[in-house]
C-alpha cells in the first residue's frame, strides 16, 4: 500500500508539471511571500535526497530553483521518486 500511495505521489506530481504554465512556474506567490512552484519543487527534491542519505542510498544530484525547467525538474523528481521507492520497496 506504501508503495502504491508513493507511485500516486508522482503521478499527482508530474501531472501537476505537465501541466503547470511556464508563467506559472516561475512567478512571485501571492503576497510576495512563500516559494515560487520551481523553489517549492526544488525543496521537495532536496528533502527526498536528504531520506536518501539518511538511508544510506546514493543521492540524485540537486536541483536548481533558479534555473530549472519544469522537464528538469521532472526528470529530477523521477530520480529522486524511484530511488526512494527502491530503498521502501
């Protein structure tokens, strides 16, 4: 079930890329205050690599907030999705 709740993560979350608007993905949040939609998948990346290491399993190089595109960003949260549902599974 852990497994298959992970796999729905990514699915959710490579749709919601596929999808956002390139407008969208790098604009201020409202109120100027919180993460942009590229910061926000950035962070999300970075903390998968941190359960990585604590586990002890290689870790998928970091992503950039700044930089990134959103077909970067879903390659990156691919990487970092298999290499966790590895050390789950």
């Amino acid at each position: 079930a852990l497994l298959r709740a992970w796999a729905t993560n990514d699915q959710v979350n490579q749709y919601l890329l596929a999808h956002l608007s390139d407008e969208a993905w790098r604009a201020a949040p409202p109120g100027g205050r919180g993460r942009t939609a590229a910061a926000i998948v950035a962070h999300m990346h970075a903390v998968r690599g941190m359960w990585l290491k604590a586990a002890g399993a290689p870790v998928p190089a970091p992503l950039d907030k700044e930089a990134a595109t959103r077909a970067e960003a879903g390659h990156a949260l691919g990487e970092s999705h298999r290499a966790l549902a590895a050390v789950l599974g």
